[in-house]
C-alpha cells in the first residue's frame, strides 16, 4: 500500500452536456435538455465514478481537485449533485483540502441548492459573467442581465462561498476600451477571489464564425484587441490581481489549482460525455454521444482501461510530453524549470532546445530568472504567444 506522500495527484474533471441555450461563440460540447435527460445523466457519471474507482487503486492516487464544468452544471437539481459528490468521495481518496469547483450560469442558481452544493464539499464557483453591459450579453446571445448575475454572486456568498472566480470576455462585437473598463470596474468592485479574462474567439462551426464567413459580424480588430489585453492586464494588477497565467488572474494564494495542474502535467481523469484524460502516460476521450458512452460504461468495469476499443487511449511519446511541458507550462507567468526538463525526462534542456530558448530569449520573447534555471514569456512575448509556443513543437 502506498502511503499518501508516494501517491500521484490526480485531478478529476466532470463534463455535465446540458444549457438552455447555446452562446453565439460557443464551440463546446453541449446542448439543451429535459429533466428526465439530465437525471438519467447524472445516474450515468455516478456510475462512470464509481467504475473508475474500482479501476485506480485507492492507494494510487490523491485527487486534489475536482472541476464540474460544460455546458451548464448549475442545471443539476440539487439531489443530482449529492449523488456526485457521494460518488467522487465513495470512489477516490480525497485531499482534505481539495479545490472542488462548479461552473454556473448567472440566474440559473435557484435559492437553496448553493447550500447542497456546500453539502457536496464545493467549495469553489465560477461564474460566467462575459460582460456587465446588458447590451454586450445579448450580443453574445447570454441569456443572464448583469442584475441577475449580482444577484447570483451575492446568493454564493451568502452561502459561504469565499472563492469565486468570474469569467469574463474581450474583443465583443461592439465593444470599446470604455466598456471593458466599466466591465472590470464593475467587477472589481464584486471582489471575487479570481477573474478568467479572455478574448473572444471565433470557432468554426458556431453562429458567430458563420456570421462573420458572411460579414455580418462587426469584429475588434487586432490591434484593439492587444490594447484591451494590455489594459486588463495593468488594471487588475492595480486592484491587487496578479495575472499567474496568459488569461487568469487571482488574489495572492487564490490560483486555480485544478487549472494549474493542467498547465503542469498533472494527471487528470475526465469523467462524462466528450471528456478527455491523461492518465499514466495515456491520452483518451469518452464518446461525445449518449449511446456510445452508455455502451461505454457496460465495458469499463470488464475490461482494462489501456486495451479499451472505447477509450482507444493513446500512449504519448517522449517527445510529445516534452512538448506539452513547455508550452503548457510557459502559458504560466513563472514560466518553465530547466533543471524540472532534465529530471523529468532524463536529457538536458539545453541538448532539446538550446537553439530556439537561446534565439527567442535573444529576440527578448523569453526571460530568464537570475539563477538561468526559469524561462517565461515577456508581455511581448505573450502578444504573440501562439508563434513562440509553436517554437516548441519537435
């Protein structure tokens, strides 16, 4: 038997397939649906739990986060969440501070279930907030006010919660410098633990990308969009919000764990329709439609995970993980550890990727801590972070 310092940290990412209505830039999987889909979905990811349980040996693994996302998982009633939460708890050894966090739609928490949520063992939410101007929400196709959205955040806190992350977007059809900063004023104001701000990003395949295929769409042009990112970024850092990683920023001691074991290489399990994992060096993914992960349920718990013709796992070569560690980990304002590189995968950093550190820490696109051991992005560096990643690929 392990004890609990030899046991790996695992991360558990739970993917709940429902909202009541697709945003306008929304690429993920979701859809709507009934009450009876989404309680016999919620039997369905317990179940999943449990057999993933009886899979990793206790002993195995610690998890030390559990994320509920999608979709929309504020649209679990609040027995569905106590069968989940009496599933994770059951199934795998818990952190006795483990980060447990679920995503919510403003105005979709009804009155009592933050309290289930607190008797589940969240003790995170985030919320989707995108912007404080009705108009911009509607652009987007949200169907929340910022009135509701308050109304919302006060109810979380009412109910104990003292970390809360809010999302927010930039580079709204529309949108100017002016109303992005009443967005963050506004927020600011809320003092939540960690603010998520992105620009908008137009996916293929949603109503946004085909708007704008047509010109039907009035986009933020590239340069404003560098100016509303830099403005962001100057802004939180004054009201006492460090950004830690491209997009995230957070009170001091308030990071997102479970995101941050993303960015570094910890091990995760994705649980549900369409969810991804990385476990034991594999990669896999769950079936993104009900029939095939129903089918996929009935096999697991027979057969071994790594020989599943369901998961059809994928094991990652060195190279691969040598690539993921750093350009995942150099979305993270602390950027990578060279002596990590050599421990980790027994070759010394400067024999892999000597030349292009040396070029891009010449074109001052990397920085490099006093000891020459860290590499991070430099804020010229981060506006064209996709280039300088790329770099990194083998």
């Amino acid at each position: 038997m392990m004890n609990r310092q030899e046991s790996r940290e695992l991360e558990l990412y739970l993917h709940i397939p429902f909202c009541v209505r697709k945003c306008l830039y929304c690429d993920f999987l979701s859809r709507p649906g009934n009450r009876e889909e989404i309680r016999e979905y919620a039997g369905l990811l317990a179940e999943e739990i449990r057999l993933w349980g009886q899979q990793l040996s206790r002993e195995d693994y610690r998890v030390v986060s559990v994320f509920i996302g999608g979709g929309t998982p504020s649209c679990l009633a609040g027995e569905e969440i106590l069968l989940l939460g009496q599933a994770w708890r059951e199934s795998f050894v818990l952190e006795s501070e483990a980060e447990i966090t679920i995503e919510a739609n403003p105005g979709m928490i009804d009155p009592g279930v933050e309290r289930v949520w607190r008797q589940a063992g969240i003790n995170r939410a985030s919320l989707g907030l995108q912007s404080a101007r009705n108009q911009e929400l509607k652009t987007l196709g949200r169907i929340h006010t910022w009135e509701e959205f308050v109304e919302s955040y006060q109810l979380l806190r009412r109910a104990g919660f003292d970390n809360i992350n809010i999302d927010l977007m930039s580079g709204i059809p529309g949108q100017d410098l002016e109303s992005l900063r009443e967005t963050l004023q506004r927020t600011v104001e809320l003092q939540p633990e960690h603010i998520s701000a992105y620009s908008l990003i137009l996916e293929e395949g949603t109503p946004f990308y085909q708007m704008e295929q047509e010109g039907k769409l009035e986009t933020v042009s590239e340069e404003m969009d560098r100016r509303m990112y830099q403005y962001t970024k100057e802004y939180l850092q004054q009201q006492g919000y460090h950004r830690y990683e491209i997009s995230n920023y957070a009170r001091d001691g308030r990071e997102c764990i479970h995101n941050c074991g993303y960015w570094q290489g910890r091990e995760y399990l994705g649980l549900g329709l369409g969810a991804s994992s990385f476990l034991q060096g594999y990669r896999f993914a769950n079936p993104s439609e009900q029939e095939g992960y129903r089918k996929q349920l009935q096999c697991i718990a027979r057969d071994d995970w790594k020989h599943s013709a369901f998961l059809s796992p994928e094991r990652q070569s060195r190279e691969a993980l040598m690539e993921e560690f750093c350009f995942l980990g150099l979305r993270m304002k602390e950027g990578i550890s060279r002596r990590e590189f050599n421990r980790r995968f027994g070759v010394r950093f400067t024999e892999v990727y000597g030349d292009v550190a040396d070029s891009l820490l010449e074109k001052k696109l990397l920085a490099e801590d006093a000891f020459h051991d860290r590499i991070y992005l430099t804020d010229r560096g981060i506006d064209v972070s996709n280039t300088v990643l790329a770099e990194f690929l083998l």
